[in-house]
C-alpha cells in the first residue's frame, strides 16, 4: 500500500525534524538564528507590505477583472488565451520587469455542453438529476442507463470479482472525512475516488462511473476535477454528483430500491493547443542569476469562475510585484512572477517552465506559490531542506503578528513541484506555499460556487501580502550559507 | 488547486504530539513546564473532543432553531424570554448538571418601528434613507431634519466651539482602520464615535448624531450597536447609516453641496423588565466549591438574527457540556455553562452573575468566554497573571495542532469580565476568551446581514470543539499552585 507508506515516510521525516528543533532549540537558546532571523528592517518592511496592500492594493479588482471580464479558463479554451493576454498586459502595467510568453503545449478537452442525466427509482419516471463530467472524461456517444451500485472504496469493488460490475455504474460514495482538521487532508483521503474511479469501474466491467462531489458542504453543486484512463483499461465515462444527491442515492440503495442513473455526456478531447505561461521578470541587483519564482495558474476548470482556484494566486502573485515596486524594493535575486497554464488537467505549465530553467542552468534559490485559495491566510506550508526549513521556521514570531505564523512542512504548490526535479543536485529550490483558512474552500472549488462574490476583499488581500512578505524575506536569504 | 496528501489526520497529530512531548522532555528534564504542561492523556482527550464535535455535534441544529424559531432577542423583549426558556430546556436535554434561572434586571428598549429617514441635496427632493437607531438611543418626537455636518472625530467637532452645531447634524465618519490586521482592533479605534457621538454632538448644539457603521464591509447595511448619554448633556437622537450611504454623504458634502438629512425614529426606553441568566451547573469531583465558567450572552440586538453575536457563542458553549457528557469526561471543578443575557445594552447578566459570586464567596479558578463569532477559531485571548498565562501558553504546541495556537493577551469577554472585580483579592480568575478568525464578523455584527446563513457548520463546529478543549484544559490545572 504506496499510501501507507508514505505515512510512515512522512511521520519519520517529521519526527526527525522535531528531534531536531528540540535538539537546536536546547543547545542555544541565545544563538543566532541560522540564517539571518528577523530582524528590524524586515518589521519595518513587512508592515509597510500590509499597509500597501490593505491600503493601495488592486488585487480584489483585478479578480473581478478576471472572473466577470474572462470568467472559466480551462486550458485549451478561448478564455484561456483571454486570460494570458490579460494577464500578459496586467503585469505589464505594473510598469517593472520583462514579461514574456513562454509557450506551453495543454491538452484541449471540452465538455461539449451542459450534461443530461436522470434517475430511475424501481422502474419508476426519469427524475432530472444534476451532474457535472469529471474533466478528461470521454463522453457516453447518446444515452447510457444502468443500474447504480454504491461503494465505499475500491477494496469493495473488488470483492465483486472481475465483471462484477457488468452493465452498471460504480458510485463511489466516501465522503471527505469529516473528523480531520484540515479540509485538505480530507480532499487527500477521497481524492483517488474521482482520479481513479472510472478506471476501477470499468476494470471490473463497470458502463460508468459516478463519484460524489470532494466536498464538505452538503448542497446541490455537482463539482468536476481531474481523472485520469489507463492505457490498458476500457475508457469509460465518469461524472461528479452533489452531495445532496449522493446522500438521496445512496440512502435509497441501502433502503433496497433498485436506482438506475441515465447519463448523456457530449465530452470531446481536441487536439493539443499552444498555450503559453506568462512571466514577468525583474532583474536582481546582487544576484542577476539566482530566481525567484512566485506564482499561481491562470487556468480554471469550465464551471464556476476558478475564483478561488486559482484566481486569487493570480491576483496574489501579481500583487506581489506591483506592492514591492511601489514601495522602491529591490530584489537582490531575480524576481520571476510566472501565471502558469494547464494546472488543472496536465500541469503542462509547470513541467514547461522547470524544463527550459533546467535547460538553461537557471539556479532557483526560491519558489513560492497561493494555489489553495482566497480566504484569510494562516500561514505556509514549507517543502525544504533542514537548513531551508529552519531558515523560514526563524520568522514565525514575526509573521505570527500578521496572523501567518502557522508554519508546517507540506506539499508547496503543483505548479512550482517540477522545480524540484528539473534543478541540479544539491540545488534544491526552497519551496513555500501559502496557506490558507481550508474550512470554505471546498465549498466552492471546482464548482459553479466559485465565483468571485465568494471572495472576501480583506482576506484576500491579507493573503496577498502575506504572499509578498514571504518573497520579501525570501530574497533577503543568503542561498550559498543554506545547504 | 489539485491537493497531494496533507495527511494532518488524527493518528499523525497524535504521534506528532507525542512527539513533541518526547522532545520538551528530552530538552528540558530540569525545567518542567510550570503547570503540568500538555500530557499524553490531553491529546487523546483534545482528540477525543475534535471527533466527536465534529461526528456528532448539535450546536449548528441549535444555532438554527434559536436564529429561525427565536430570531433576535433583545433583551426585556418577549424574544428574549423565549431564547431563556429555550436555553433552559436545551441545557436541560444534555442530561448532566442541574439548570437554574438567576434573575437579572435589565432595560427595555425597542427601536418603536422601523426608521424613517431621508436625504435632502441642495434643498431638493427627499430621497429614502436607510438608517438604524443605535440601541439606547431617544426617538425623534416626530419629524427631525437638518444640515450634516462630517467629522473624522471629536477634535474635530470640538474646533467648532461650544454652539457651533446649533440646529445641524454631527455625522462621525471615521472608517475602521483597514491598516489593521485584527478587525476587532479597528473596531476598537472607531467605536467611541458610537458610544458617545450623541453626547459629543449635543454638546456642541448638534440634534442628533449620526455614525458611520462599524464595519470593513463597503454595503447597504446599517449596523447598530450600543450608546450612552451623559447626565450632564441633553439627550440627541443618534443613528447608523450603512458604509455605502457614510461615502455618498461624505462625498456630496466634500464636494461642496448641503446635505440635510431627516429623522423619524419612535425609539422608546420602558420600564427594567426582570430576565435570567440561565446556568448549568455540574458539580466537580475534587474541587465542588471552586468554579470553571463557560459561556456567552443570550441576548442580541433587534436586528438581523444575531447568529455571530452571540448565538455562536451561546451554542458553542452547550456543546461544551454535551461533549464532556458524552465522552464519560467527570470535571475535577464545578463546571457553570452561563447563558448570560444582557451583554448588548447593560451587562447586568455579567454584573449579576459576579455580584452573586461574590456574596456567596465563590471561588471562581477560571472563565471563559465565546462572543467574537462563529467563523474558524485561530486561538485564544488569555487575561490572566503571568502564572495563569504561562499555564495557557504551555498549552500551545498542542492547541496547534487543531489550528488554535494564537495565544495573545487581552480581554476574554465582556460578560466575564465583571469576574475580575467581584473576585476576593488574589482570586482572580484565569480568564480565556476564544478568538476566531476577525476578518467579516463585522460584515455581518449588529446588522440584518447576522444571520443562520452566514454561520460555517466546521467552522462554527471547530469553534465549539476548542472552547471545549480550553474548558478541559483548564479544569486539569491545580489552582493551589497558580499564583
């Protein structure tokens, strides 16, 4: 079980690292911190970057731009061209740094019009039902019916025997776990129901796969997201349900009704389109050869208006350059504000931009990326070494005084990971996320509930310059002395 | 945002806490946390708390029948007879502890009707008005109309010399500072313009006094809130008027044009009405005479369904004993859940409460309180000695782990409050407040946007879950030893 593994990688890794700090924090409780520390410039610098933003910040009016002007984004779309050129011509009239087009090849999927789908109870009339396709899905080629048999998991499937499934749909029904903290770690644990539900449904002879909606909130929105085929299975189409159906569904099943869910999808995968990442690039003073990298993706899924996801670490990440250029900064690294394409459904963006910074010998000192959303910040989650991660670890009291001090190792962001890989040994990018409130933000992703009236102006400019400030303070490190 | 595994899940948070309590160990075998610290014993039990307000919680269901089927209760109002029969019964249901009454004298105001304003530019026609009497305030005796006058505060007004508002209006138009990070804060530095904007606006002349709204939200809404008069100064009308109208006036009058502005409100000050405090009380096992109080005001101001203020806090606090029951948890102290009435427009439920404490000289260890919200919980206000807050703050790592480690100094809660005063010299209690995320409770604070809806089942769930945990935290203390 690879995902057992993990845990038990990871709860070494974390308690080495807790072993550590102790140790550290026993040996020297009047030592220097490593790297610098917080020191009273950068108090001076991080309340000027709030007072900035609070104050003078464009952030909430460029969403509104993006989400009303432009509106879904999905890689491959026309939108999706709309949204680099606006994004191309938003960093430019900052009026600092080059900004460039980096062409990136994405996939090109549609869903091909509203979906059709009803339910049949016990033989009964065609009930209208609301689902959303799960993006990349194939289409059903006209209409599809059959049987629903509800599933926990994919163990459950399994225990049906290879064609248990024959002429019926698979419906994975786990909720998100309710009893984590953390709403992510819940999207974590029922995640493969949707990236892989329609390659188990169809291994075991299944028509379709239907897959309740990754969310805590139990309401009528049917939310899409990413799956994915196999090369050696039967491509079978998949489609989120709301979880107010889902919860109907299921609880008739268990009551021993016979439900048969109909579905009519018309998805289409196109050819491939160029798209491009868009890339503003501002020159380092001390270290013209060193980057920086902060950024969010400028794609969205088709329903909704990706406000959150991932609108608002577009506006963030813009933010970040406009807020340090007014206040006369300048970066001893070179700063790159980069709008990835295609997170969403291939993350062609992300893999682009680490292959050609490879290929040029780009050192990456530092990436940083808001990909989970608009809501008040509460801090950041650290992907680093040792030394990076202490390097960070040292500003907690600082940020904490903005609210941004919860600090904890994690995944930094999908768009900056390749960095990891592309760069040479021994030069690892210290890697941050922003982090913030995840109790609402799966109330609304991938959903028509992600708009931009679901952001909130002050929290999402308190995550803006809590993005800034931890650029701010990134390029105040020294990356020779982290190793 | 496409998220890998956070896994923040309750078997990593126990080990991790674990853990940690290995490392404090190791790091320290001379110097011993003061007061007990955080044990293996508080995370399974701070655990145990998590999962089961968040598997089985009821205060969203009871947030929903005092909003919808009670509504606003002010108190002296039959409302407020209905949420104090209603609290009553509810405490009653947990089946643990024995519930009484303890009656409260309060005032009785009402609004008398909804306002009628107006507006009047450069003597044209009247155009509606939407405004709110701020609670206490006299009415109008008819129709009241004249010239506004803006201040940004009362040195301001002050220039104008002692008559200088004769037969005009005073308009205090201060914003709340959106420089600040805490919202709560930027409501304190702009509060004093509606508590005492009428007496400062009748000093000079003025005929009434009207108030920006105390919010960070640019809307329609007036948001209301106490006042007082002075003995000394004639009492003047005062009332809010919402963010979008406070610019528009101000604006107009910036430009140069006379804004009249009219009032008609029918507020009326009855005779006191006697009310209660409801209160649970559960007896301790080890310490009977020696108090934990929990709680927050019943009462609410007349508009909206006060949800955030106080509803949360009311039924956040009957979680508490419904959870400690539920898990076969026996407090060491005499646990009180106080559902005090009165917070709005007196305090007498606090004072009452207090004053009794004090004739019957109990020993009051520790109170707590929940009246900021029902939005995510960050942590938790302490004011305490320094002996009592190093008790809370030991407490931090752990209380980090459900994303409650914001331990700051300053006042817990308006209703405890008057504990302080009324305790026996060197019996102050260990007062707690709980402190959720500040950013949009004044969106909705005192005004017809504090509604049910605008409640997060998690969050308000979360919130319930660490005012329990603080409430078991603090019943774990040896008071003997805290001075």
């Amino acid at each position: 079980m690879r995902y057992k593994f993990e845990r038990m990688e990871f709860l070494c890794v974390r308690a080495l690292l807790l072993l550590f700090m102790a140790a550290a924090f026993a040996m020297s409780a009047q030592d220097v911190p490593p790297l610098g520390g917080w020191s009273e410039e950068d108090s001076s610098m991080v309340a000027r970057i709030h007072e900035q933003v609070l104050g003078k910040g464009e952030c909430y009016e460029d969403l509104r731009v993006l989400c009303k002007d432009i509106g879904p984004r999905l890689s491959g779309s026309p939108e999706a061209d709309a949204a680099i050129l606006w994004g191309g011509k938003t960093l430019q009239e900052v009026g600092v740094g080059d900004v460039r087009m980096q062409p990136v090849v994405v996939p090109h999927w549609e869903r091909g019009g509203p979906e059709r789908a009803w339910l049949r109870v016990d033989g009964g009339e065609m009930e209208p039902l609301r689902v959303a396709a799960l993006g990349g899905s194939v289409g059903t080629q006209g209409d599809l019916e059959g049987e629903v048999v509800v599933f926990r998991d994919f163990a459950e499937l399994d225990s049906l025997g290879e064609a248990g499934l024959a002429g019926r749909l698979a419906f994975f029904n786990r909720p998100m776990d309710p009893l984590m903290i953390n709403a992510g770690s819940a999207y974590g644990g029922a995640y493969e129901q949707r990236s892989k539900g329609a390659v188990e449904a169809a291994r075991h002879g299944g028509m379709a796969a239907l897959v309740r909606s990754l969310t805590h909130a139990m309401d009528t929105f049917p939310h899409t997201g990413g799956m994915r085929y196999d090369e050696e299975v039967v491509q079978v189409p998949a489609a989120a349900l709301s979880t107010v159906d889902a919860r109907r569904i299921a609880g008739l099943v268990q009551e021993g009704h016979e439900v048969r869910v109909g579905l009519n999808m018309g998805c289409m995968l196109h050819d491939d389109k160029s798209q491009a990442n868009v890339i503003a690039e501002w020159t380092g003073s001390e270290y013209p050869d060193r980057y920086i990298v902060v950024g969010g993706h400028l794609d969205s899924w088709d329903i909704g208006e990706g406000a959150h996801d991932d609108g608002a670490g577009i506006v963030q990440s813009i933010e970040v350059l406009r807020t340090l250029h007014a206040l006369g900064y300048r970066p001893r690294h070179t700063l790159r504000v980069v709008l990835f394409i295609n997170e969403e459904n291939g993350n062609n963006g992300g893999k682009t931009y680490a292959l050609r910074a490879r290929e040029k010998g780009e050192w990456h000192v530092a990436a940083v990326e808001s990909d989970a959303g608009g809501d008040a910040p509460r801090g950041y989650s650290i992907d680093a070494t040792d030394a990076g991660t202490a390097a960070v670890r040292a500003w907690k009291e600082g940020l904490s005084q903005y609210g941004v001090g919860d600090l904890r190792r994690g995944g930094a962001g999908v768009d900056i990971g390749p960095l990891k890989k592309e760069e040479p040994a021994g030069k690892r990018p210290l890697m941050v996320g922003l982090r913030p409130n995840s109790q609402r933000y799966f109330d609304y992703h991938h959903s028509d509930r992600d708009v931009f009236e679901n952001v909130h102006e002050r929290e999402l400019k308190l995550g803006a310059a809590a993005l800034t400030s931890m650029v701010y303070l990134l390029d105040r490190l020294n990356y020779d002395d982290l190793d």
